[in-house]
C-alpha cells in the first residue's frame, strides 16, 4: 500500500503521455534515492504482450531530479537527464519552465510555506502543463489544529506542514491552477498486515480513497494550468 505513491504518479504521467501522444519533459522535486524514477522503470520492464505494453506505456525526453542534497552514488544508475542540487524555498533557479509535468512527491509536507511555493511555481509552467503529486492529509479542521504542534515538535520525518484536500484546492484556487484530480490513497495502511497480500484489499483500499479523500492519510493529485495563461518570461 505504500507503494501506491509511485502508483498514483505513474498513472497520472501516463495519461498526460497519452493525451500529448509524445514524450514528456519531466522534472521531479525531492528525488531522495531515485525511488519515483526507479518504479516508472519496472512498470515498464513488466508490460505483457503488445496491448499491455501500449497501454502501460510512458516515454519522457527528459527527467530532471532536483533536490537539497543530491546522493549522486544511488542516482547515477537510474539515467536522470540532469540532477540539480537546490533549495526549493530559497532559489527558483530549478525552474525552466519547459516541463509538461512538475512532480511534487511528498515534499509539500517538509516545507514551511507550501502556499509561496505554488505560487512561485505556477508562472513558470507551460501553459497546459501539470503540477501532480501527493503527501500525508487529514481533515481540514485537523490540519489547522496540527500544524503549530508538529513545528514546535518535528517529527523524525521533518514535517512541518499539515495540509488537507481543502488546503491543497485552496492553493489550486489562489495560483490559478485547475484541480483534474484529486483522491485519498487508502483506508488502512500498515506494512506486514496479510491482507495487502490481497489484490481486492488494495482495490478497496483505492476505491475508499477516491469516495473519501479527507480520510486521514494521503492525497494525490493533478493541478493544470490553464492554455490560456502565459509562462513567466523573465
């Protein structure tokens, strides 16, 4: 059931290859080991049979990995295109502005300002482009409880923001971006438990996030921008 996060963002990237019907440029933000990279590569080695394989497909130009601290000896085996070392919440040098799909994978909740990351993010997309990833949820009412308590005491995973389904449409919303897509992950989550030896128990577990995405858990998403907004040219 963990693994669902890559899941998710493989499904999302295959779309938007399937709907351009050429490769993506892609960048990832907050690469870590490679994980996001890694899992896109076994899907593919596993399609089975010419119609399995047209459907699985996804082809990318390129795909940059940006993080705060490259570990270069685990990336140099994946093919990143380029890797840029950089802090998203001090330098907005990373940003191109030639991607079809930005990848935020549970990085949203290790930032102070999530909301001036957005927003510093949307004018350099392409217009049509996608902003598409995920992080831990829960109810917005929570959210709003929890946040102060986590940055007063960080957690070993070093969040420090809560955020919710509500938070994150709000921030949609406030930079212009359009919500395509938006789902809970799972019901239950825990590694071990025999049922995720199941197939059904994985499917319950995805229907159950799409009906109730304020679930406390984790949301995936895909923001658009709009065609008709123009990228920052400065």
């Amino acid at each position: 059931t963990r693994a669902l996060r890559y899941w998710f963002i493989y499904h999302f990237l295959r779309q938007e290859f399937q709907q351009l019907s050429r490769p993506l440029s892609i960048c990832e933000v907050g690469i870590d080991t490679g994980q996001m990279l890694q899992f896109m590569q076994s899907v593919g080695d596993h399609s089975v049979g010419d119609v399995a394989s047209a459907a699985n497909t996804v082809e990318w130009s390129s795909w940059t990995g940006v993080d705060c601290h490259l570990q270069n000896s685990e990336l140099a085996k994946f093919g990143y295109t380029k890797l840029v070392e950089a802090n998203i919440e001090q330098t907005d040098s990373w940003m191109t502005g030639e991607d079809d799909a930005v990848v935020l994978l549970h990085v949203v909740e290790h930032l102070y300002d999530p909301e001036n990351l957005f927003a510093r993010i949307v004018p350099h997309m392409k217009p049509g482009s996608v902003l598409v990833g995920g992080f831990p949820s829960v109810p917005d009412w929570c959210a709003k409880l929890r946040e102060p308590t986590i940055r007063a005491n960080p957690n070993a995973n070093g969040h420090v923001s809560a955020l919710s389904p509500k938070r994150l449409r709000n921030m949609a919303r406030d930079c212009g971006l359009q919500v395509n897509f938006l789902s809970g992950a799972f019901f239950l989550r825990a590694s071990g438990l025999f049922l995720e030896d199941y197939a059904w128990w994985l499917r319950f577990n995805v229907a159950f996030g799409g009906l109730f995405p304020s679930w406390p858990g984790e949301i995936y998403w895909v923001l658009r921008k709009p065609l008709g907004q123009l990228p920052h040219l400065g």
